[in-house]
C-alpha cells in the first residue's frame, strides 16, 4: 500500500521542480509517474534528442526520496514524424486517416511506427534503464483510448491476411470456418480478403470477430515489443500499463500476460456518466460514482496483474471529458482511495499533481490547483498517507494478496461478439456482467474476476455471465471445480468460429447442463416477461422479471430426470434451471431477483452471504475488514463486538470508511 | 392455396438433400425456391461454370415432386467479379463505394454489371429454362434491400443525365420546369447537371424527385432485362420478384408490369419493430405483429400482380435483423398464413427450411431448427398444409380472385416527393396511408390498394390518402366512377415538375372539389388541434384531433353553395368539407375520428360496415369469410346462425382463425 | 419607420411587374430588396452580362416611387463558375467539397472567389451605382448561414497560418501560448500547423479557438471588400447586410463595423422551433413566437448598426424551412413588426411579396399567395402601414434613437470558447445570455446590447452573461460607470489564449470581484442544486436551484471584509456575493430565481421595474410606449389614466398593440 502521483515537469518552470518534489515526498506520496507525452521534448528534431531537461527532472525526483515511473512516450508522436510517414496515422471506418493534432494518432499496424516506436523506446530505456531513481516502468498510455484499436488501413488489411493464414492455413479452411457460401461470399486466395468495413448491410459476423481478434493481438504485439526493449536495457524493473476502466476493444489478458504489474486508470465519475447507466442511476450517485463501478474494475486487473495491480491515475476532482462532469463529495477521494487498496491495490496514483491552465485537460483537477494551492483532493491524499502508516504498522499482513470464495469468469471475446452479433440492440455484455458482480458485491460477497482458463479449483461459487464461446475443457474444469456455477443466458450459444453449435447451445456445456436452447428473444427495453419461482409462496404474485433476453429451453429431452425447474417465465417455459451443480439462467433478470436467486446459490454453496443494500460494501483483505458507504445515510455496522478497528468505528457516515481487525 | 418453402442446398451436405426433400413433401409444401444467393457456387471462377451440384438437387426436389422456383444469383455477385470490375460498387450519398462482404453491392446503372448480369442470368436460364421440376422463375432478390436504389455514381449521373434529356428535351425547358432561377441553379447543358447530393443545404427539390424517378426507371430496366432473358430460354414459367414489406425507394408498380408474379416477403415482427409505430404500439402486438400491417402488403401486392401474388417469404419464428426480435406467439404463423390466403394469396413459402447455423442470418429461425428438428412454425405449416386440403376439398372457388368495394390509391412517388419536401419532418406518407387503410379494416371492410392509373369503375368508396400529384383524368375518372371519393389533405398540392398549381391545391382537383388551399400548417409531435363536427351533439367536447399537418381552406372563393362544411378545427377554419361525392379531408386525424368519419362515408356509398375494434379482422374471398384474432381476447362472432364453418367455430381463441361459408 | 419587401422580378413574367409595384405602393411599402439571388441571369454565360432585364426592373419600380435596395448576388455563383474553378466549393469536416446546387456554395478563403466577386460587385455597382432608384445596397446574403463560415480548404489552411504568424510572430510564442507541450503537440514551424479537424480525439481547443477566429476575420475580410467596391461606385448609399437571428459563426460586431446598417432576417416561429427551448415551450408560443427572442435579436443588430437597423426579411406566415411549419395567429405579422419599431428599427421589410410556385422555399408564405392574392400577412402590413403614417403623424420623435438604462454584454467569441470547451454537454452561450435578457424583459427593461468594449457610462445596471475572455481594462471600465455590475458564472474564467488565469478566475476581474473560483461543477440535465437566499424569510423551502454550472467559490481568500454572501448553496458553498456595486451570480439559476436576484440588483441601481410575467412587453422609443401582448389572456393596463393612446387602448386583446404618450 502507497500513494502516487503524476506529473509532467515539461508543464513548469524548472524553478518549481524541488519544491513539487518536497511537498508530494511531505505530503506522503512514494512514486512518481512522469514522461509519457514528452516525445517532443525528447526529440524536439528528429534524431536530436534532448535529454537534460528530463536528467534533471529525474534527478530531482530522485533526490527527494520518490521512486520514478518511466513512460515510453508512444502515446503522442510528433508532428514531424507524422509529417514524415503518413501512414502512421490510423484509418477510420470513413476511410479517411485520423489526423494529427490529439493523441493516440497512430496505427497499431503500421510499419514505420513500428519501427519509430522501437527507436524511441530503445532510446529512452539506454538512458534511464538503470538510473537509481527509476523503479518501474510504463507502456505507452491507455491503450484503445478514443477507440483507436481498430484501423482500416492497407497496412492493417496485409497484417490481417497473414493472421487469417496463420489461423486456417488454406482459405478452403477459412470459407468453411466462417460459412461464406451464405451469400456467395467465398474467397479464392486470402489476398481476395478485405476489412469488414462499409459493407452494404452488415458483414459478415465471422470476418469482423476475427478482425477484432487480429487488432486486439496487434496490441499485444505492439506492447511486447516495448516491454521487451525496457527489459533488456532495465532489468528487475517491473513493467506496467495503464488499462482503462470498462475497456474492451483488446484482450486485456492478452496485453497483461507480457506485464509485472496491471494498472488502471479510475475515474468514477466520469465513468458513471459515460456508461450505460440510466438518468436517474446517473443522478443517484452523481457525486460518488457508482459503488461497484470501481471495485469490478479494481477486481478485473488484480485478475491480470502478476505483481498487485496500481490504480495509476485516480480521480483527484471534477475531470473535463465527461458529457458533465460533477464534483466529487467531500471524502471520496479518500473513499476510493481504501477502496483500491481493500482489493488489493499495491499503489494509488493520483492523477495529476497540479491542474494544468492549457490544453485539452486544463479543467481536470489535480492535487493541487493550477495556482499551486493543496486541492480538497490533495487534502484527502494526505490523510489516506496518514491512515496507511497507521494500517501498516498495526497489520503486517495488510498487503496480503487477496483469494476469494467467488469466481465470475469475464471475457473480452464476448463483448466483441455480442457487439457485433447482437440479436437485441441493447445487449451489452460489460453492463451484464456487472450487474452479476453487482448482485454478488451487494451480498457481501469478494469476488474473484477471472479469465475462461483460470484455474477454478477451490472456489465454492462460479458466476458465469453470459459467455457465447467456452473452451472444450470448460465443462470439465467447472464441474471438477466443485463449485455451484451459475450459467448466464447465451452461455455457449457459438463456437469459436462463431457458428451455432452443432447441438444447438449451450453446446459442450450440454454435458454439465443438459438442455437445448431452441429459441431465443429478445425484448425492447419496454417490455418484460414475469418470472415465476416454483417455490414461490404467494399465488398471485410475480417475483421478477427478465428484460432484454431470454433463451426458450427444451429442458426434457435430455435426461430430464436430472433437470429441477425452478422458475418459470408467464408463458410456461423454464426460466431457470438446476443439473446437479449447475445453475442456468435463461433470462437476464432484475436486479432484486438476481440478487434473491445468487443469495440462495451462494446458501447451497457453503457460502455465507449478508444483505448489504445498495450503499455500502465490504472488503477483505488479508485479517482486515474493509467498509465503505457510498451512501447519504449513516450505516451502522452490527456483530462487530469483537471488531479492533483501525480506522473509522462502527458508525460510518456518508462517505465514510471503517476498516477493523476481526478478533474471531 | 399451396405452401412453399426457401431452401438453400448449397448450404447443407449433399447428403441431406434427399430426406429434406421428402420431409418437405410430406409436409404439404409443394414448391422450393432456390439459388438466388449462389452465384459464387454457380460460377466458382471466372467463365468456369459448375453447375452438377444444382443439377443434382433441382433433380432431387423434382423427383419429390416438388416443383422448383429457380433464381437469378445476381443479389451477390462474387469477390472476384467486383474485383474485376470494381465500378460495380454502388457509390454512397458520402461519395464512397458500397464495399463488398455482404450482398446486394451493385450499381444498377454500371454497365460492367449489366453485362455481368446478362451473362449469368442467360447461362442459369439456358441451363434450367426447360427442366421439368423449374416451374418458375425469381428475378435477383429484394430489389431495394438496404437502401440501394440510389447510387451516386458516374455511371449514374450519366444515366441520369440521358433520362434527362428524354425528359425535358431541352435545358431551358427542365430550368423551367424546375425553377432553376431560384438561387441562380441554372444550366447551360444537361452535362452540367450533378446528382443532387452532398450540397451545402437542401438540394432543389424538383433535381432530387427526378433523382428518384430516374433511379426507379433503372431497376425496373434492370429487372426488364432480366424477364426477358428468362422468357426467351424458358418460355410458359412464370417470373416473379420479391418484394419487401413498405418498400418504397422505386416504383413497385412500374417492375411489376414486367412480372407475372408480385411476391412479398412477409415479416410481420420485423416489420413492426422497424417502421413508425410508436413504443407501446410496439409493445402491445409484439408477438403478433400489428393486425394490419401484413394485411395492407398483401393488399399492396395483390394490386400489382398479374397472377395471384405470393409470400415468398413467409416469417416463421423469430428473426435476426430486427433491433430487437421477438418470438411470435404460438399459432401466428399459421394465423399469418390463412392472412395471405384470405388476401388472394397463390402461395405462402416460408423463409427458410432450416435455420443456418453460420453467417449473417444465423439467428434467423426456420422450419425446423440448426439441429434439424421441426421448429413450432414448421408444425404450423403442417396444419396449414392440412387445412388448405380441407377447405379446397370443400370450396371450389377458393381460390376466387378478388374484387373490393372499397379502392385505396397508393404511391410511390408520393412518398418521395413527401421525404424530400416535408414540410413537416414526420410527414411520412406511408403511415398515413396505412392508417386509412388500417380504419377501413377496423370498419370490416375489404379494400383493393390500387395505383392512381387503374380502372375505378366498381368501386363504392375510394379512399386517396395525401397525393400530391394527381393526373389530369383524376378527377374524371373519380367522378364518373359514381363513387363516394375521400380526398387527404395535401392532395393535388403539386404538379408533376414539383411546383405548386397555378390555382393553388387542390389543382386539377378543384374541378370536383372546389376549394382552395390558400396556406398549410404542420404540427409538432406535442401539438394537436381540436376538430368539431358540424353536427356533433355535445357542445362542449371535441370529437377528435387533427394531428402533423393541415390545409387552411379557402371554401367560398368558388361555388360556395355546392361544399358542406362537415366539420371545423378550433380556430373556426373548415376541418372536412364535402361536395356532391367528394369528401375533403384537411387534416390528419387521429384514429377514432377518421374511423368514425370512414363509417359515415361508407354508409353514404352503401357499403355496410361493422365495428370490429383493434384486435379481429375480417376477409371474404370467393364465398368464404376469414376472421383472425390478433388480440389477447377471445372473440365469439355474432349473426352467424347460418354459417357453416370449415375451420374454427365461431368462438375464435387469441391467434384462432376462423373460416366460414355463409349460406345466404 | 418605413415598410419595405423582398421581391425577385426574375421569378415572374415581365408582365406582372408593373402591377406588382404599384400595389406594393398603394399597400405602404416604400423600399424593395432585389437580386440577391440573380447571378445567373445578370451574367448566364462567362463574362457575358445580361442587364436588361435587371434595367427594367429597377426603372419600374423606381417609376412607381418606391426605394431599390441592390444587392451583390454573390450568395449563390452560378454552374459554370464552379466548373471553371472548383475550388469556390468549401470543404466540409469530413474532408469532401460542398456541392453546387443549393446555395452558399463558396468557400471565404478561395483566391478564384475572391477574384470573381471583385469582379461581379464591380459591374453590379458600376450598372446601378448612381441609378436613381437605387437608394441602398445590401452585400450578399445572410454570411455564414448552414454553417459555411467554417471550411476545411488547402487554401484556408494557408491563410490560417498567415493569420497565425500575424498574431503570434514566432511559432515558440504559438507554442508557449496554446500549451503545445501538452501531448507533445509542438510545432517547430507554422506550416506544420493544419486545420483542428478530424483528429483522433477534441482537437486543441487553442487551436480550435484560433481557427474560428480565424474563420470570422475572412468573413469580415470578404464583406469589407464588397463594400469598399460598392462605396467606390455608389458614393452616398447606405450599406447593408442581412444576418440572421441568433447566428455566431462569426463575430458580427467585426462585420458591422464596414456597414452603414445592419440588418437581419427575423423569424420568430422557425426561430422557436430551431433553437433550444423545450418542447412545452415550443408549444406554448408555437403560433406567436417566444415574447423575447424577435426583441433579443432587435436589440443585439441594433447595437452594432450606425444608422437605424432594419428588420430585412420579416416572416409573413409559415415558412419551409424549419422541422415543423406552423401558421401565424392572426395578428402577429402585425404585432412583429411594431415590435421591430418599438426597439428602434428604421424599417421592417417582409419576406416575399409572392410565395414562389417553385424550388426549395415554394412552401415559405409572402405577403401574396402564389395565385396573386393578399394574404394574411399582406393584409396586416397594409394595417401596419396605415398605423405607420397616423403615428408619425402625431410624434415628431417617434423615430428617436433608444439609449437604454441597462445594458448586457454580448460576445460571439464567447459562444466560440463555450462550443468548443463546454465542460458541460448543454453549455450553449446564446441560451443563457437569452436568459439574462428575458429575465430583464419579464421587469419592463429596455435593454442595450452591447459588445465588450462599448462605452458603459451611463447605464445603471450592467448585466454579463458567461464571459470567459475580459479585456484587461473591463473591470476599470465597469467600475468606472458607477452602474450595479452583475456577473455571470465563468466569467473572466479565460484567457485571450485560452488558459485558465494565473490567479484562477474570475482573473483580471478580481480587482472588483475578490474572489477565487477554485473548481467548477457541470450538472447535467436532470440534476439541480437547491438556492438559499442569506435573507430568505422561511426557514425551510429553497429559492430555487441553479441547473447546468455552478462555480466554487473561495470568497474568503482576499478581501473577506468587502464580500458579502447573499446565497448559498444547499452544500454551503457561496452562490451569490456582492462586492460594492458588483454582483457575482456562481451558478445557472432558474427563471423565477433570476427574475428576483434581478429586480432586487434593479433596485439598487436605482433603475424601477414592473412584473410583467411571460406574455407581455413593453418597449419605449421616444415619448412613446408600445406595449404588445403575446399571450392567450386580455391584458390590461394599470396606472395608464394619463396616457394619450396612438394605437389601441388599455385593453389589449391577445396578439394586440397599443401605443400610448405618456402625459407625465
């Protein structure tokens, strides 16, 4: 557990660097992230670099006792380089290139910013590699950022060829794969190939899930390259990237398995405003974010990161590139500040030291405010300094890494296949998947976020939102688990190619959960079905409904004997059904009843669980309790006779932090 | 009366092809369109044609004495060919081509593609023309499907300029005709003119109407060419197209004159999801479709075709195409199939045997399921199969052409003129004659959809929803038809270059209708005016609304004595006026009024009208009445002591069908 | 006061124009705008003019006695001029020429433009420079409207960069002015600089800011050389430019400053219907228009105008071109133009004298219908011109100039800066200066609209909408006039190169508002934050709530002594502080709240007000009075008994007039 921050000494006078320096050392911050947009001052002509500026930067940082993390600048080349390769900038789906003049003005596949990209990061990595100052690293920034992960050019179309080759080998193979006879689509040669872009109606789903597929692994390919540079001239210094929250456009496990440490970049309110929240959620949490919205994200990269994950950029004020962007309340920068480090954090990095008067981001607050006074944000980092020590020197085993009951398995694959094969135009699998861990979190409940092929043995409860495309072994792995799992509607509704599985979904889960999805609906957002439970104590009465989708099951032609209807939609059909262990869900149901039916799940699994309501949530990590409330109301904690807290008590004001030591 | 059925055997192994056959046949369909997306098997490379495997399964469909619909490949030409001849892409109103990997990207003025087309369509018509099992023909597929009539092309604005100049002959004369004085848009040589597209505000709306037409007139060139290559090499087959549901980009009735056959294809979820209904008339026949939607296609159709129109394809489970898609509920198939047959259908074929399990359309379900199990709709089928045997075997004439009392004039170039000078931005014609439509239906009326040119003579009441351009024998041939006429407003507002008559609307309608519409007024979607009968009984309450639109009406500047003033808006300006037999409309009302007025016409004109509410509808074709429940109700039929029923009894269930001989 | 109208004699048989000028005399018009549109017919092949029909024209009118207003027909070049030099066309954002075939068709930075409008203003002036009947001039039509001040042209770039260096001489002053190292966006050259277009993610807002200004300099630039030309032919004659209501791509201030009068284009229904006002609001003045806007744009041409400004095109009854048409009460054609007057107008001039048959506008009203009648609107201007001659009869002074007791600041580069650094998705500048204004309005002020550097001495009460960017003498120019000074949420909150102020806003301000606005919020749509008045009587209710933006006010960092806090809000920041005579306003209030704050500030200005509510205004020109009612209620006048009434009485019908002398 630590603070960070960062700061761009390009943005000041030198004569205000020392005294940066000694204010975030007083102020209780340990690291430093510093030089991810500063390639034109590196390279202010091409081939000249200038590194005194940042030598001394460095210097000074260093001398105050701070621990610096060095960026690879890739994230805004210079406009002569761009003057001199064109071709660096990325395509649009307009098919024109995306210009100069922001950032991220580049295209994964381009040869010269391959090679540029090398140059530059080899340079910066000779120079600072081993310089004692610099601990740790950062890739880039924010990659996918202003979604600049898919490109259209002749560039990307060549790479994507040799990734199709490589994939099928022969195009007889490829046309097979992805069912091209459908409207005499065939290919002759992979050269016949282009982007599945500005097709007449929709291309063909197959062709764009691979070109997602193929722009994804070029991220990953551009990242390795860099990581590669850093480790070989700046060894034992972990490598890190900033990931941000709620991203989707590559494979993050992808990107991370090259990484020491997965970071992201929180902001939750202005990724409340951004999401796919409704006006009235967006009023209710206007000034604290949601409160599952950092913790899924929080739980999404310590599932990734080798080393515990950082927060590198946390939400310091209001921000400038929200549609509106609020103030936080007094308090939730400390708030989330814990709620970081309750999920195993290893460092919060505030984003930025001081606001900047220019540019794009000049309304973005900072710790302090551009005329260098400590911001309310600034206050709260220095009380969250404080209440670490504290923590630390009462607990040794605070920064213990965290192991939960619960698993939700969460895939980026899906994502871009629902996206692109929606069958309901307002299927959104990140939002379903977090209103899965939403339901979970409000149960008490730590949850584990983790890939397809994680190993599952010793968790007790497996939730599996809606998943189109399972591994071959997933069934096994689940079952041999011994966990009660919970299957999402189109739960291996598609094989890897995208096709309907031969045995109609869920497919090869079909040996685990022995049904047959028919047919399947989807409803437009005013409309619902009632969901009935066979349990159900009042006759009259509906107990939820499903929005959005629900599978048709024939639940009886398989061995019916082993199959437990427990909910019915209004028509008849099973909305809900139990095979041993296995739990499948056949509509995406309210919240209220999904949080009823996983409280009854996680009761079959041994798991204990606690109604928490909306507002406030627990956190363990190692032997401490974590509560936060996100609330207006004052939350009393009960049962806690035996609780040691360190900080905070059992009553927890809005905005309020309790973290004890159970004593049983 | 006979089912058909879309069947794809280049999708499935060959090894199926015989029992698909069989099953088909045994399930009561008795015709198989095919191939109208094979070009790429047809011809696998270029010149070199393959044509075994579809020798082999029009055999295998023949031997199962099924007859065969064979297609033109020309929807989805191959990438080769595009390759090729790249010119073939359809240029988009962004001045970018219409790339390849999904289907209907051509042009259909690039002459590459017209001989391109020639070829294929001859050698498939060569080769299948004279095979016993081909019993008909489909030309290409969907004509107008996503939006591609227009393209802006090179080869376009050639095209358009030659049409042009058979138009006008001279380019003083089209500067006046289209007033190109106004803001200077003069020409000098019909080779100054561009496509109207991409201007800096609206394009003039006279150049953009002749755009429309002259884009028209090419697809029915297009699909001329097409008919007469079939005709020549197989001669006594009846052509067919199939049409869309509301489609409206060109002149149905102008291709229709080439055919034999207007087909539609019929998706009655789809189709409500998609077109104008507001929300909760969404919600509220989510799993039906809206009762009138199908019948007013099929009424569309049936108007155009030579021999009894068809349903190509018929919906038959939920789609995949729509923003959302529902299930429809059980019995809507086979209560959509008796629509068409109670509408003069020859043939309902459902879209598709079997549903894919790859592509774009995976989701799409079929008669039977991806597993090949028979599907609810293919169960449906079967029960319709049977009860056609039961009503032919009892009713010689019932397959009875028919003949309405009541003619509804409807318009293509209505709705362009419409879209491209609204006045008001909802102003959407086909909505608006739709909802005409939709109040003769609920009056239990049967009504003959007809083109402004047919022969009126017959009709008791012919209905003209908003026409802008009439003919100069409209009013004529309204007149000497001795019906009672109802007139829209905005009817006879322009002339055929655009431009608003000399005498102001009605036009060459003032003849038979004497008023002048001296100023119009469209109304927001929150705002209504208030409409008063003349002899409303209560002096306090309004008897209805008008809605989008009206005409301010001069009524006493011609033969005062002649007009009845039927009703008023609120401000005192004349809402309905009547003439000898002419009815003026000038307003849109809301539903209930116009229900209301319709009643009151119809009984002028002696036809007997009933009220049937939203939810059953009624037909007659030869001497049998069809009565099908859309709604949630039971509906028990009253009065029909003498009928004998030859399906259902006269307590019809939601989704029942009844069918009756009525023995007076 | 005088009436005029727009007529275009090319539209019509020479035969009507000799019958068309003499109504227009006998109906009280005395001045007609012509051939703005002509280009085509003054010169119909390359370097060949036609004048003859122009000739007759002007002497026919001219021998009926009325007033000519010529015009440059540069709004819309013909065909071949854009065949001849296609780069007239301006590029749109997306990087594709606008096309030919509408009207606006140029691009301001075009050399070939530039060099042919020289040409043809110098023969229009030349032809009709010293023709008798020729008594004023207007320069092309309505600058800047759909959106064409903006283009995206190599040869705009080019003039950009000049633009630059003329303004920052060196690119290092660029750089260190917009705070280019911020994502390594230096420039090491002007000619690297392109046009902030189609980047990847918001563009520099410097940058962006700069090229607007830009923009609006070859706006300027462009009319100053045609009027340089006509003062060169037709010494003596007042010139003119159309704007249009509410238009801020360019900063009309700059414009005027070339003119003798400015002129604008008022339609107050499509006007209502295009701007921001909600949807109930929309309904509400559906048929009169809102009470303030016609008088907000009155009041904003009539501050930058030397002589008396002109209403130039009068809307007569429905137009064409907004989303919904709807039709004028009776009345209001009336009602709008002594609005016009009563804000100092020197002439109302309606738009058309004939609603065309033809082209894009056919559906825009004139004072005669397309079948020669008068209309509605011809019928209350000749009332209008009968009420003209009994007022001037009866008051010398009826023509006086206005000098308002208060004034509101008005910027156009301050709608630039809000547009593109909003912070807060529904920022939109011109809303909320209307806000202020109506607010002042609904109190029975006259009101000055002023630019930022107009001598503020004798006004009262000075009123500043949101002002990012304050000249460095503003605050002493304020001060100095001894008005109550209220300043808006923002203002100061910029520097001229857009960066937040060293000292934080309000910046050069805090000499007279001693206060730190250390954060700001954005709220959006469906959220507001409760006002608490200091003296609020009743302890419990709030006073109304700020919506949008509020400011965080640090107000005891400076002089705490001279602050007084007269609002709070609900969290206890400061929401309204009065230092001496200067009122701070930290948030967007709601109407009624405004209203208050306002009429309380009035009174300590000393300046008196009445309650009016929504529907009635009153203006004072000379000893005059004019009082209109826009509402749907009979309004009558209180404390009148010594006023003589020109028009009308103390009753006032809905969409009545009365003019009174007030005898005290």
């Amino acid at each position: 557990m630590r603070l960070g921050v960062c700061y761009y000494p390009e943005h000041w006078p030198e004569s205000m660097w020392e005294d940066d320096a000694r204010r975030m050392k007083a102020l209780g911050i340990e690291q430093v992230r510093i030089a991810e947009f500063a390639w034109s001052r590196m390279e202010p002509t091409p081939g000249e670099y200038d590194w005194g500026w940042l030598d001394r930067a460095v210097d000074v940082l260093g001398a105050a006792g701070l621990q610096v993390v060095m960026c690879t600048p890739t994230a805004t080349p210079p406009k002569w380089l761009i003057d001199r390769h064109p071709d660096i900038l990325p395509i649009g789906a307009d098919g024109r290139p995306r210009a100069f003049g922001s950032r991220r003005h580049y295209d994964f596949s381009s040869p010269s910013y391959f090679a540029a990209s090398q140059r530059i990061c080899t340079a910066v990595a000779e120079r600072y590699g081993k310089h004692p100052a610099v601990a740790y690293w950062q890739t880039d920034n924010e990659f996918g950022c202003h979604h600049t992960v898919l490109s259209y050019s002749q560039a990307a179309v060549g790479r994507f060829r040799e990734w199709l080759k490589a994939r099928y080998q022969t195009v007889e193979e490829l046309n097979r794969a992805w069912g091209t006879v459908f409207w005499s689509m065939e290919y002759r040669s992979f050269d016949e190939i282009d982007a599945p872009v500005a097709t007449v109606t929709e291309a063909h789903p197959s062709h764009r899930l691979d070109y997602r597929r193929f722009a994804s692994d070029e991220v990953a390919c551009y990242n390795r390259m860099q990581v590669e540079i850093i480790r070989a001239h700046s060894p034992g210094r972990p490598v890190a990237h900033n990931f941000m929250q709620l991203f989707t456009e590559f494979d993050h496990y992808k990107v991370a398995a090259d990484l020491d440490v997965a970071a992201w970049d929180s902001y939750p309110l202005g990724g409340l405003e951004e999401q796919w929240f409704a006006p009235d959620v967006k009023a209710r949490w206007l000034r604290s974010g949601h409160p599952d919205f950092a913790s899924f994200n929080h739980d999404v990269y310590r599932g990734m990161s080798k080393l515990p994950f950082w927060v590198m950029e946390q939400q310091p004020g209001p921000v400038n590139w929200a549609q509106w962007n609020p103030a936080p309340l007094p308090g939730m920068v400390r708030l989330w500040s814990w709620e970081a480090f309750a999920h195993g954090a290893g460092c919060v990095s505030y984003f930025r030291w001081r606001q900047a008067p220019f540019a794009q981001e000049q309304m973005h607050a900072g710790l302090n405010t551009p005329d260098n006074r400590l911001d309310v944000g600034g206050n709260e980092a220095a009380q969250v300094a404080a209440e670490i020590r504290t923590v630390l020197a009462a607990n040794a085993d605070a920064n213990a890494s965290i192991r939960s009951k619960v698993a939700l398995v969460y895939n980026y694959e899906a994502k871009w296949l629902f996206e692109i094969h929606p069958q309901g135009a307002d299927f959104h699998y990140p939002r379903f998947a977090f209103e899965y861990y939403s339901a979970l979190r409000a149960l008490g409940l730590d949850v584990d976020i983790v890939p397809v092929d994680a190993p599952l043995d010793g968790y007790r409860l497996i939730v599996v939102p809606p998943l189109p495309v399972v591994p071959a072994d997933f069934a096994a792995r689940l079952a041999s688990s011994g966990a009660q799992v919970v299957l999402g509607p189109r739960t291996g509704s598609k094989t890897q190619d995208l096709q309907i599985p031969a045995n109609l979904p869920p497919g090869a889960l079909a040996a685990v959960m022995p049904l047959r999805v028919w047919r399947v609906e989807s409803m437009r957002p005013n409309v619902t079905e009632a969901v009935r439970l066979a349990d159900s104590k009042d006759a009259a009465a509906e107990d939820g409904v499903a929005r959005h989708w629900r599978d048709f099951i024939d639940a009886g032609s398989h061995a019916p004997d082993s199959l437990d209807v427990r909910a019915h939609f209004a028509d008849g059909h099973p909305a809900y059904v139990k095979s041993g262990a296995f739990h499948y869900l056949a509509g995406l149901f309210d919240d209220a009843l999904t949080v009823r039916l996983f409280a009854q799940i996680a009761g079959e699994a041994g798991v204990d669980t606690i109604s928490l309501g909306d507002s406030v949530r627990i956190s363990r990590r190692g032997a401490l309790t974590y509560v936060l409330n996100y609330g207006d109301q004052t939350h009393t904690l009960a049962n806690v006779a035996d609780a040691a807290f360190v900080i905070g008590s059992r009553v927890i004001e809005p905005q309020g932090v309790a973290v004890y030591r159970s004593n049983t």
